[in-house]
C-alpha cells in the first residue's frame, strides 16, 4: 500500500499568546547580548549614559508588554462574553467601558448589533410562526367543513337532484325544520311485481328493482322533485314551488312538473320494455298525483327520523296510485287546475274515501296518440 496516500495528521500550531510572549522575551534579550558583545569584543567602556539607555529600553519593553497583555486581557474578556452570549442563546448585549480602545469598542459594537438582528429575526419568525399556526388552523376547519359538506352531498345526492343540493347547502339548518306548504305528491308503484318476481331468485329481483329505480330517479331530479322514500316497488317524490328562479325547470309550477315527470317516468318504462327478451316486458306502473297542503318536517322516534311530507293531500295521492291502472296516470283537482293548459286531461268521475265527507274528483293524464 502506498503510504503517500494516507492521510497525515495535521501539525500542531503553537497559539498566538505563547509566540507573542517568546518574541518579546527574545526583543528583552537582545539589547543586553549587544551590550555584552560591545564590552567584551569591542573593548567599549561601560558609561552611565549605556546604562541609562539599556536601562530605558528594558522599561520600555516592559511597558509595551504590559500593554499588550492589558489588550489580550481585554480580547480574552471579550472572547469569553461572546462565547457566553452564544451559549446563552445571545439575548444579553455587551457592555463597553469607557476606558476600552476603540477596536474592542468596534468589536463589541459589532456583536451586539449581531445579536440585535438576531432578536429582531427571532420576532420575526415567531410572528410567521404563529401566522402559519392560525392558517394551519383555518385550513383545518375549511377542510373539516369541506370533507362534512362532501358528506352531506353524497346523501342529499340519493334523494335530490344536484340542483337541489346546492340550494340545501347555501341555507341554513332552517332548510330542514317543520314547516307547512303546498306541495305536490306523486306517488309510481309497479303493477302486480309480486306475481312477476315470483319466478326470480332474490338476487335477480333486487337487481331489477335497482335498474328500474336507477332509471326513475334521475327523471324525478330533472324536474326538481324531492325523492321522498321507497316503499317496495313504490316511490314517493315531493314537488314544491321555489321563488329563487335559478332554473328554468324550477320556474314551472310544482303540479306542472310532477306532471311531467310522471310522463318521462312512462315513457322510460316503455323503453325499458321494448328491448327484445328485456325481463322489464312485464313490468306496468301506476301512478298518482295530488296537490295541496302538506306538513313537511322530520317524523319518527328518537333513534331514527325521516324528512318527510305527512296530511291529506300525501293520502289522496297514494289512494289515486291504488286507482290507477297499467301505465296510468291519476291527478286530483287541484294538479288538474293547475296542468289543464299544458297537459291534455280528462275528468274520470269522483271517489269517496275513508274519513272525508266529500268525494274527490279525479282525472286521468291522456297519452300521445289517445283520444279522450
């Protein structure tokens, strides 16, 4: 191995206290080994004006050693400050004496407007610091905020459209308290679902049911209805009245709407039906409308609740979808008020039902194509 190329331990330096000292010890001798060398080589004779002037040089020599260790001292004291300063985290200033020379003056200046600086970046970071704290902070609550109105979204998405998810976001809880309106009830139920699922397995029953929901809710939504509940094969949808105007849909009135959507809702049904060997050939749907006042508010016990709409008119809905035959849509007097200019209709006589003393007056929705 070549030791050239190991690494060779750096010579020790001797410190610059120990080389000033042996300089002046070595100046201190020199004007004496002059004197010696003029006495007993040159034969000088020794005069009191010699000796005064060796004598002078020693006192000098001494005075400028003297000196020089007084401002090593002073360096020494300043050095161990600063090192203190340091260590103590260099919160405390040095204090300069009057009689100190002016470069330990400059120097202690000097370190003191370092350690000035230092304070004033300290403050500084603390003050970033406690700003970054605080939009740490915000940040957290805007992000709990975003990932509870994410949630809220996702559930409200099941039941409304994206419209009307929007509009519960933007209000307040009031949005969800008890109130009483006018609003119209549309009630769909699959025509004998029983007798058609009883040759399927529950797998294939619950997957037909899914489909067939999958393709009715979306019409509801487009028509800015309220999906209420499923009850089996039946669903319920709420249609109300909105004065904000945002969309052009939502400017209708609700009858006109919930209307409307039970018409999609038919024609989707016979689209589902017409595809050849489609397991929804069999499937008929009955439908019923109302239109009047309701109570819409949070109904249930303690431990579970549902939002939903409760009164006479809900009642005379679902009895109009009971009525109704395959594919037939049933409204009350009120939605035939309402609807009579926009959707051709036709009165199909009057019923009387449990627990009211007048008849209600029904009538039927007249398809594309059929005469009244």
């Amino acid at each position: 191995m070549d030791t050239k190329l190991l690494p060779t331990k750096p010579k020790q330096r001797q410190s610059f206290y120990r080389v000033a000292w042996t300089l002046y010890g070595l100046a201190c001798l020199l004007p004496y080994l002059i004197g010696v060398y003029l006495i007993l080589e040159l034969k000088v004779h020794v005069t009191y004006i010699i000796i005064n002037i060796l004598a002078l040089t020693l006192i000098l020599i001494l005075l400028g050693a003297l000196m020089i260790e007084l401002f090593s001292t002073r360096l020494r004291y300043l050095s161990d400050r600063i090192a203190f300063a340091i260590h103590d985290g260099a919160t405390h200033t040095l204090v300069v004496e009057d009689n100190d020379l002016r470069e330990i003056d400059m120097l202690t200046r000097g370190f003191n407007a370092i350690i000035g600086e230092q304070e004033r970046h300290k403050k500084r970071a603390k003050d970033v610091t406690a700003k970054m704290l605080a939009y740490m902070s915000e940040l957290e609550t805007l992000e709990k905020r975003s990932r509870e109105e994410l949630l809220i979204r996702a559930n409200l998405s099941r039941y409304v459209g994206t419209n009307v998810v929007d509009e519960l976001i933007r209000k307040d809880k009031s949005a969800f308290e008890n109130v009483e309106c006018t609003a119209t009830i549309l009630f769909a139920d699959i025509r004998g679902f029983t007798a058609v699922s009883e040759h399927m397995e529950p797998e294939e029953v619950i997957s037909m049911l899914n489909n067939y929901f999958n393709k009715m809710v979306p019409v509801i939504f487009k028509y800015g209805g309220v999906l209420d509940k499923f009850v089996g094969d039946e669903l319920m949808a709420v249609f109300r009245d909105t004065t904000d105007g945002e969309q052009a849909v939502r400017a209708e009135p609700a009858a006109l709407r919930a209307v409307q959507a039970a018409i999609h809702m038919v024609d989707t049904l016979e689209e589902m039906k017409s595809f050849r060997g489609s397991k929804y050939s069999m499937l008929e749907v009955g439908i019923g409308i109302n239109t009047g006042r309701v109570v819409i508010g949070n109904v249930g016990s303690e431990n579970r609740k549902d939002y939903t709409a409760i009164g006479d008119t809900v009642n005379v809905a679902a009895r109009f979808e009971q009525l109704a035959s395959n594919q037939e849509i049933i409204v009350g007097e009120e939605t035939y008020k309402i609807c009579k200019d926009h959707v051709p209709m036709e009165h199909i006589g009057e019923i009387a039902l449990k627990n009211r003393g007048a008849a209600v007056r029904r009538f039927r929705v007249i398809k594309k194509g059929e005469k009244a």
